[in-house]
C-alpha cells in the first residue's frame, strides 16, 4: 500500500514539474524582417530572365558598408529553369580578375520568395523580389539576421543603359 502512495505522489510530482516546464517555454520566435517584404505580385519569372546590371545596393553589413565605394561593375544573368527556379550567373570583377559565380535560387512557399542553399545551413539565404519592371529589379537577401538589398537595371547592352537617366528621374 506504501508503494502504491509513492508511486500515486511521484507520479504527480512529475505531471506538476512537466507543466511549469512547459510554462517557461521560450516564445515563438520573431518575425524576420525579411518576412514583412512584399514581394511583386503578380510576378512573372520570365519578367527577371536576361542581363541585369547592379546598379546600387544598401547593407547594414559592416564589411559592405565600409567597402562599397570599391565595388566593381556587376553583371546577373538570370534563367528561369523549370517554370519555379532561377539560374543566376553573376559576372564581376575583383582584384583585376573576372569571377563568375553561378547560383541556384529554388522556390520558396511564397510567390516571389526564393531559396540559395549554401554548404553548411547557417549559410543559407533567403531571396525576396521587393518590385520589378522592364528595367529593373529590386532584390532583397537575409542571411542570418543581416540583409542587403540590390537594385539592377537592364538593357540590351550597356550603351542603352540609362536606368539613372535624368529625364526618367
């Protein structure tokens, strides 16, 4: 009979400690900043297909905000793939070098919402399409808690290019 009082009293002891475990639970974490971006709509993919230009961007990045005056010309070649994915091929020059970077942007659960996955998962990035038109695109990128935002201009070719026209301001 003792042993079945202990087993009755420790069985509450453990539902007891179970909830106040519950109780102090961390709160859901807060909404990213990169979440409360609106993301073009209707956007069509093939809108953002060809060469793009970078013609500024805005960071809270330290190393960006200290280096940016010594970004060199940047060219984006978008594809669109299967109708849901991008091919970006980004052409830039650093160090007297040509880089090509080529990069897979997959689609996220919303529209106009994509995906870069890295290497390691802390070096994933989300991709928001903030607004685009004939000619140009406003790009916006979370990793971690940082984010940048990009904006190019397209062309035919870079004498036609005149995003930053006078006559358009």
């Amino acid at each position: 009979m003792a042993a079945l009082r202990t087993l009755l009293l420790l069985g509450l002891l453990l539902t007891a400690r179970g909830q106040r475990a519950a109780q102090r639970r961390r709160p859901p974490s807060p909404q990213s900043a990169l979440e409360k971006v609106v993301a073009q709509e209707p956007l069509s993919l093939h809108q953002l297909s060809g060469k793009w230009f970078l013609v500024g961007m805005a960071s809270r990045c330290r190393y960006l905000a200290e280096h940016s005056h010594q970004l060199e010309a940047t060219t984006v070649t978008v594809t669109v793939l299967d109708g849901q994915s991008l091919a970006i091929s980004t052409f830039r020059k650093l160090d007297r070098m040509c880089w090509e970077i080529r990069q897979h942007y997959l689609p996220a659960l919303a529209p106009g919402h994509f995906l870069l996955n890295g290497h390691r998962k802390s070096s994933k990035v989300d991709v928001v399409v903030g607004e685009a038109d004939p000619s140009f695109i406003i790009l916006y990128y979370q990793k971690g808690h940082s984010i940048s935002v990009k904006l190019y201009g397209f062309c035919d070719s870079a004498d036609e290019f005149h995003i930053l026209d006078e006559t358009k301001l």
